[in-house]
C-alpha cells in the first residue's frame, strides 16, 4: 500500500513537473499574439495601400498608353480597393487620403469610358498623392 501511495505522489509529481513549464511556454505565446496583431494589422493595411497604388500606376499607364478598356478596369479596381481599405482603416489621415481619391471615381470613370484623353490628368494626381502616403498608415510621422 505504502509503494502504491509513493508510486501515486511521485506520479502526480511528474505531471506538475512536465506541466507547469509547457502551460507558462503557452500563456507567454498567447501574451506574444496579442502583441503581434497589432503589428499584422500594420502590415495588411500597409499591404492593401501598396495594392492600391500598383493599381492606380497600372491605369495611368494603361491610359497614357490610350488603352482606355484596360484603364478603366484599373481604374474600377483602383476604386474597390480604396473603398474597401476606407472603411476597414482607421488611421485618419489614411481614411482622409483615401476619401479624396474616391471623390474623383465618377468622372474617371465616365472619361475612361468615353476614351476622354483628360483622363491621363484626372488620374496623375491620385497616383501621385498614393505614392506620397506613407508606407506605413498607422506609424506616419508626416
């Protein structure tokens, strides 16, 4: 009985042993995820922004090259991934930037379509005012 109670304590010993270190390792990663989706959530905002800004150098290509079809799907694109950046980004300056490139979507819109070559002029200042936010939307020191 004696061999059974010993054999009993130093087993529940060996789990406390093999336990305690595994379950601090586990709450020290947890701890470390929490921290980390902030910096995750930097980065695919910043990688979003630099989707955008692909998208608008490739319509104003498109359009000083008078490939008004391919320019205009660019363009839609460009357009849907500003509005979707907008609404999921909460840097103000950002959201502000992106609002001033969606006010021009209708009439690049409607140039495009119509092969308007005042196109090339309406899309030359969203591209450059893309190309100056900052890389990194929620760490700007403008």
């Amino acid at each position: 009985m004696r061999k059974l109670v010993i054999g009993l304590v130093l087993f529940v010993a060996g789990l406390l042993i093999g336990f305690i270190p595994q379950y601090s390792k586990a709450r020290y990663f947890e701890s470390q995820t929490k921290v980390g989706n902030a910096s995750l959530a930097e980065c695919n905002a910043s990688l979003e922004l630099g989707q955008i800004r692909r998208t608008a150098a490739l319509a104003y290509v498109s359009a000083t090259q008078q490939n008004y079809g391919t320019a205009a799907s660019y363009a839609n694109q460009l357009f849907n991934q500003a509005q979707q950046l907008s609404g999921n980004n909460q840097d103000p300056k950002v959201h502000a930037m992106l609002a001033d490139v969606l006010s021009a979507r209708d009439k690049i819109i409607y140039d495009l379509a119509k092969a308007n070559p005042q196109a090339v002029s309406e899309l030359q200042p969203i591209v450059l005012e893309l190309h100056g936010a900052s890389t990194s939307p929620t760490t700007s020191q403008r």
